[in-house]
C-alpha cells in the first residue's frame, strides 16, 4: 500500500453492523480511508446501519458473510464488531489473508484460549492491531497518561477508579475501565484479589453475560490489581449508585482526575507537598457523537499501517484485561484470595 499522501486510501470494511455502525462512520469521515464493504447475518441490521453511520444507503457494498467480503474485497483494514465470544475467529481469518489492520470491538474474547489465538495470529502475521477501549484515545485521558510519563506526580503508584449505574458490569463496560487502569499503569498485571457485589457471591468462574445485555448476568465488583512495576489500582464497580465514571491518578508530588468530559491536575513542587491545581491541565473528553470518538483511533491504526505507529490499544493489554476479569471471578470463587497472573493455559 502507498502512502496515502499519494492520493490512495486504505480500504476499510466493516464486520457487524450494529456497533459497526460507529466503525462505518469513523471509516467514511477519516481523509485515510475508502469505507467499501459492511457485513452483517441480518439484513435488518445493515437496513438500520445507514442512518446509525450517517452514511447514505446503498453507498458501499453489503454482505451477509465476512469470508465472502474478505475474499471479494481487496481490503487493508477490517473492523470486527460482533458479539464478543465469537470475535476470534474474524480476527484471525482477516489477519491470515493478508489484511493489514484490524480494529477489534472490546472485550478481545470472553476467554484465554481465543484470546491467546488472536495475539498469535496478528504477531505471526504482522498484522497491526488495536481493540477499541476508547477512552485510550480520548484527549483527556490521552493528557493524563502522557503528564504520568513525563513524571510530573512524581511516579505513578495508585489508581482508584469508580464506575456505577446499573451497567456497572464487570465485562460488558468494567473492560473499558479495567483496560484504562493498565493504560495508565503502563505494565503488566500481577495478582488480582476481588469481591462481587451481593447477590452475585456464588457466580462461578465462566462469564455467563450472553453479549452484555443483560446487567443481572454480569457483576459489579470491588477489584484491587497490583502490577509489576508497583502501581495498585482499586477498581470500584457498583451497580446502586450514581452512574458516573471517573479514574484518580496519584503519585508522591501530584494527582490528576479525569471523567468523560472534564479533566483536573493538582500538582506539588515536591514529594508530599502542598497540591495546589493546575488550571493549564484542560482537556475535553468524549465527543457528543460515538462515532465521532472512533475517528481518532482509525487514523491511528492508518500510521500504524503506513509509519509503523505503536497501537495506544494493542491486543496485548486487551488480553491482560481479559485476564484480570477473569482471575476477579476466581478470586470471588476462592473467598476473595489472592490470584497470581498471568493465569495457567490448560
């Protein structure tokens, strides 16, 4: 593929149609691409996709099965929004054909075995990859993570998140916050030890979620992760409460707070000093329009294909997500005990 300076694009197609839709939208408003294919099981839903996308009817081609447009398409970039138990094997199909990116919806995969598949295939094949936890690329929380890697806290070493509502679930949206914990940690995960909100004690080690839908079906919990390089992180997810969501960063000599729409600093001139705030630390968080929140990491994924940019959302951390929720419900199932990551393969 050329530059796209040259007046080429990179052809994009989108799986799944419902979130897909985003997706579409993100592809077709992106100077970088040529939105051409969508794909989805019911026709239904590529019917309702139009307008969802803001794209006109009829304007790129459809189908029914992904290997169809996948084999038809000359494609360099496949969205995979599906349900998440069945995103592996898209992944891996569009990445042993040759496509060159691959934006995949969030969780990566319900578990360890199509999780660990998906990375192997992309890192055999070189295919460049990104998961769509979409904070990772939202201007505040982007400013956040790069104040923490410049050291102006002082180090990093406590993350407290909190997310409430009654979709407080643990997978279906706790992933966007757990994945934003190890953006922010900036290492690998070492051990979980969690507690299930009441009423889901005795839930097992198997998410049971059938696609996220249903709150009853997915916990709330109380997560503490320690990672390898010292950070700890307390992950506070309830359904009866507020429906809010917000990170609190801090470190020796400042602290940083961050929602989806605002963003604060307080900084100290040294270790355990005076916080005083920073009004210079403003930055907006997430647009009025989803799709609109898409666009920035598409053009990322574009670099990654022509420049070779490093992903602000590789598979890599979306597996370690997977396998922080994962040892939460084993830590619930042992009595709130320690789990060791990462965690066995059979």
């Amino acid at each position: 593929m050329g530059n796209i300076n040259s007046g080429n694009k990179l052809k994009a197609g989108v799986i799944g149609g419902r979130q897909g839709a985003s997706h579409a939208y993100a592809y077709a408003n992106s100077e970088e691409y040529e939105l051409v294919s969508v794909c989805d099981l019911k026709s239904e839903v590529i019917d309702e996709m139009w307008e969802k996308a803001r794209i006109e009817k009829g304007s790129v081609r459809t189908y029914g099965d992904y290997r169809d447009m996948i084999d038809t398409e000359d494609l360099d970039v496949v969205s995979v929004s599906v349900p998440d138990h069945v995103h592996a094997d898209p992944v891996c199909d569009a990445s042993n054909a040759g496509v060159k990116g691959i934006f995949c919806e969030k969780p990566l995969t319900i578990n360890l075995e199509d999780g660990d598949r998906i990375v192997e295939t992309v890192q055999k094949n070189g295919t460049k990859m990104s998961v769509d936890h979409t904070r990772s690329f939202v201007p505040n929380y982007r400013a956040g993570r790069e104040s923490i890697r410049n050291g102006d806290l002082g180090g990093l070493t406590r993350i407290v998140a909190h997310m409430g509502g009654h979709r407080s679930m643990l997978f279906r949206n706790g992933t966007h916050t757990v994945d934003l914990i190890s953006y922010f940690a900036d290492s690998r995960p070492k051990w979980v030890i969690a507690a299930h909100e009441q009423g889901f004690e005795d839930y097992g080690t198997v998410y049971k979620g059938e696609g996220g839908k249903d709150p009853a079906l997915d916990p709330g919990s109380t997560v503490i992760i320690e990672y390898e390089n010292g950070v700890r992180a307390i992950l506070n997810s309830a359904k009866l409460t507020p429906a809010f969501h917000e990170i609190d960063l801090i470190g020796p000599s400042g602290r940083i707070l961050l929602d989806d729409k605002t963003s604060k600093r307080w900084l100290a001139d040294k270790p355990e000093g005076e916080l005083k705030e920073d009004p210079s630390f403003n930055y907006p968080g997430y647009p009025d329009f989803f799709g609109d929140a898409l666009i920035p990491a598409v053009k990322e994924l574009a670099e990654m294909i022509l420049d070779n940019a490093v992903s602000s959302s590789p598979p890599e951390r979306a597996r370690d997500t997977l396998e922080i929720m994962l040892a939460a419900l084993i830590s619930q199932d042992q009595g709130n005990t320690r789990v060791s990551l990462p965690l066995p393969r059979n």
